[in-house]
C-alpha cells in the first residue's frame, strides 16, 4: 500500500511539475531572451546608455517577480528598460499596433513571447496574462501612458493602473528613462547621440498595494514617474548630435507662433519655418529653440512650451459648440497574417465634441473587401490616442486595429491633442 501511495503521489508531483514546465515553455523563451539582450547590449553601446539601479530594485530582482512602471519616451525604450533585468525572466506589455508596424516586429514578438494589449481598451486578456507570469516567476514591465510620448514628456495615465497594481498586489517598481526622447524623438526621422539614463527604484511594496487606496496609488505613480527631458537635458547640460536635426519637428509643431497658421511650419536641416510669415527658428543641440535667419520675432525657447501653446490655442478651439476637424485620410488595417497593415479604403476622418468617426469613400473601386464603411466612437472613449506626428492616428473597435494616414494636412498632431482637450476635467 505505501508503495502504491508513493507510486501515485510521484505521479501527481511529476504532473505537477509537468505542467508549470509547459506554462514556462509558454511564456518564456531563453532563445528569444538572449537575443533580445543581445541586442539591447548593442544599442546601449550605440547610444550611450546606462542603467542606475537602486538597491531596493537590486533587493526585490533577487528576491522575486515584480511590476514595473515605465515612462515611454522612445520606440527603443525596450533596450533601456530590459537590460536592469539581465539574468532575470522579465516580459513586457507590448501595444497590439507594433505588430503591424513591420513583419519582423511581429515575429520578434510572438517569439519571446510578450504579452500584446489592444490600446486605450480594457483588454481583459492581457490583464490575466500579466498575473499569470508574475504568478510564475517572470517580472512584468508596463508603460502605463498606452504610447510613446510625442513631446517628451510622461503623458496622463489611465486611473485603471492604480486599479491594476492594487489587484495584483505584487511589488512595484518605477522606471524613468532619461534622454531616449532626445535620442530618437518620435517626431524626428533620425537618431542622435547624446546619452541615455535609466534610473529604477521600488516604488510600493506587496503590502503597500493592498493596504492604500487605489487613490493613493495613482498618486505615488504620477509623482514616480514624472519627467520632462527638455527640463533634465538644461538641468544635465547634455548636447544631442545628428544630421537632419529638427526634420520632423514641424509635424509636432505644426502652427506658428508669431502668426498663428497652421500646417504652414517645414523644416530642413536644424531650422524651422513658417510659409505664410517667413518667421524662422534653429533647434539647436542643446535643446534650445533660437529664431534665426536675422529675425527679431519672439518663439517659445523650447519643443514642450512651443507645444504648450499650441495645446491651449486646441482647448479654446474644442469649447466651441460647433467645433469640428474635418481631413482626407487613407485607412489601413491588420492584413490577413497579422504582421503588418494593408490598405483599405480612403475616406473622412471627422471630429466633433461627442465622436470621432470615419466615413469611406463611396468611390474607390481599389478598397478592400473587409474594409469598414463607417467607424464612431465617443469621445469619451479616447482620452489619448496613439499617433505618428503629423502622419496618422490609430484607432480600434476593439476587435481590429486601424491606421488613418493623412493625406491633405498632416493633422494627427491636432486631431490628439483636441482629443485630449474634450476629455480634461472641466
């Protein structure tokens, strides 16, 4: 009889162990791993970057699984906040849009097995997902902003978070990258050098995230991870080189400050220019904004008080009952492979006070066949959403994901920021 027992009770710890082997195959793998620091050891080279870790984040990586909490300054912000955990299982929460962005991003990311949420949605999946590998051992790095910042600041972020952190109840640490959104702006169509900080701390213990308030939470997080890079790169005195240095820019700051036009600013080279005035202005390496060209015209002497203004001109624009945005886009969506966007129909993308919406064009004959007719969503629905400057705007039903590409003005700056504005408190 003992043997029997003996016998059936190695059978069920085999089981056991059987399956947490399966569960580990699932959402870790070694191969895909390596690779990854591989490459995040490149580009820390490249770039100059370097990681400050403290010893309570040094404590907790040895001790066991953890959240992370990252701001999202850059597309390379995973070489920074991955390579702390070198030796370490960690994943990360990866926007379902990168999937589409190029085939490879697709299968790089199916391969080391991230986890994928559909963006600015409750995506209920990938929240038992993040419990399932903490409970398993593999710490889990999240950018609650949902998007990469455009003017190098950390973005508002959804309260669910705090709702988040407080039903895992696993310990929670921050990341603050630094100098990654002056490395590789999402704006800008070059990268430069300069340097880049990724400073981690522990933010709130197992038990602090089950004896505080959700409100509390949410507190400790917008003061852990606030940052401005235009402030830390004055307050560092750090230079950024590059070619083509503010091309791209005009695409975030798309209306000039001295006469007010919009879509009217381009640039070339490090300089910045106004069709309609002449007014001229150098993005020089120290991240300051100087007019040039001999003018005496007064602009804002940095990309996020430049940008301050054209968000307020937004929210007056939006207060307006008849308030309405009105461009010509080109639809794309998720092709049938699920690793990149396929065109779909062009159409009208329109905004006003209660829902962004899509309408496609009765008379493109070239539209694909699973191509929407018509796409709404309410207002409130959006509080951000995901864009390329100036280029397009994403937007989900929560079954697809869409890329409205501008095709008139390169509006998308203006369509999120009007987003944002409907949405703030009154």
């Amino acid at each position: 009889m003992k043997e029997k027992r003996t016998a059936a009770k190695g059978g069920k710890n085999g089981a056991r162990k059987d399956r947490a082997r399966k569960r580990e195959e699932k959402n870790f793998s070694l191969p895909h791993y390596l690779l990854l620091m591989l490459v995040c050891g490149v580009l820390r080279l490249r770039f100059g970057a370097k990681s400050v870790l403290s010893e309570s984040f040094r404590a907790q990586k040895k001790k066991g699984a953890m959240l992370v909490l990252s701001n999202h300054v850059s597309p390379f912000d995973f070489a920074w906040f991955s390579t702390p955990f070198l030796g370490k299982k960690v994943s990360f929460v990866v926007a379902e849009a990168m999937k589409y962005s190029q085939p490879i991003f697709a299968g790089l990311i199916e391969g080391y097995r991230a986890i994928v949420k559909k963006q600015f949605y409750a995506d209920y999946t990938c929240i038992k997902n993040i419990k399932r590998y903490l409970d398993d051992g593999v710490s889990v790095i999240l950018c609650p902003e949902g998007k990469v910042s455009a003017d190098g600041r950390t973005a508002p972020m959804a309260f669910s978070v705090a709702k988040l952190v407080k039903w895992l109840g696993y310990p929670v640490a921050s990341c603050v990258i630094c100098g990654a959104g002056l490395t590789r702006p999402k704006w800008a169509h070059t990268s430069r050098t300069g340097g880049v900080v990724c400073k981690t701390d522990m933010m709130l213990t197992a038990e602090e995230t089950k004896s505080l308030s959700a409100e509390e939470i949410m507190a400790r997080i917008n003061v852990a991870l606030a940052h401005n890079e235009h402030v830390w790169q004055a307050e560092e005195g750090r230079i950024y080189r590059g070619k083509r240095y503010a091309e791209g820019l005009d695409d975030l700051l798309y209306r000039c400050p001295v006469c007010g036009e919009e879509f009217a600013m381009s640039s070339s080279g490090n300089t910045l220019m106004c069709a309609k005035c002449g007014f001229s202005a150098a993005y020089t390496r120290t991240g300051k904004i100087l007019p040039a060209g001999g003018g005496r015209a007064e602009c804002p002497d940095r990309i996020d008080k430049w940008y301050d203004l054209i968000a307020a001109s937004v929210a007056e624009e939006v207060k307006r009952e008849d308030f309405r945005l009105s461009e010509p886009v080109r639809l794309t969506m998720e092709n049938d492979k699920g690793n990149g966007y396929k065109y779909g129909v062009t159409g009208v993308l329109t905004l006003d006070r209660e829902k962004l919406a899509f309408r496609a064009s009765a008379e493109d004959d070239k539209r694909c066949a699973d191509a929407p007719d018509l796409l709404e969503v309410p207002v409130r629905n959006l509080p951000s959403v995901a864009t390329l400057p100036g280029v397009s705007l994403d937007l989900s039903d929560g079954k697809h994901t869409y890329r409205m590409v501008f095709t008139a003005h390169r509006a998308s700056t203006k369509f999120a920021l009007a987003l944002e504005a409907l949405n703030a408190p009154s």
